[in-house]
C-alpha cells in the first residue's frame, strides 16, 4: 500500500483546465462500463425468460445459437481487411 500513496482517488479534483480535457475519456469510459454492465446482466435475464415461458430445454439451443453468432463476429471482427474487396 505504500507504493501506491501517489496514485489520487480523485484526480480530476484541482485544475480546472485538466478536469475539462479529461471530460470526454471519462464520458467514453462511463458509457463503455454501463454498456458492459448491461451486456452482463441481459444474457441471464433472456435465459431466465426462456426458460420459464418456452423451457429448459430450449435454453440449450440458444445457447449454441448465442455462442455461435458470438465466435464468428469475434472472427470477423479480428480479420476485417480480409474480406473487403
């Protein structure tokens, strides 16, 4: 802990000028951090909703289903230039 005394809890806290340029990093920082928090919490609540409108068993197939599209945009998100013409 020690090491760690120079790194500010708030370092946004006195200069004015600073605080101002740093403004759009935290805005595209926040909006990042709720939409993952969101991402995280819609998954479960979809297979809850399956499960008890639809059933268990079909929380199977979308799973897949979800993995599936999930692994292929992750591989075409990685090799953009490769399929451009």
């Amino acid at each position: 802990m020690r090491h760690l005394r120079f790194l500010k809890l708030f370092p946004l806290k006195g200069n004015p000028v600073a605080s101002y340029r740093e403004l759009p990093r935290i805005k595209f920082g926040g909006t990042l951090t709720v939409s993952m928090v969101i991402y995280m919490l819609l998954e479960p609540f979809i297979k809850v909703v399956i499960t008890k409108y639809i059933g268990l068993a079909e929380v199977t197939y979308f799973e897949i289903a979800n993995r599936s599209v999930t692994q292929i945009r992750q591989t075409l998100m990685r090799f953009p230039n490769c399929f451009t013409v």
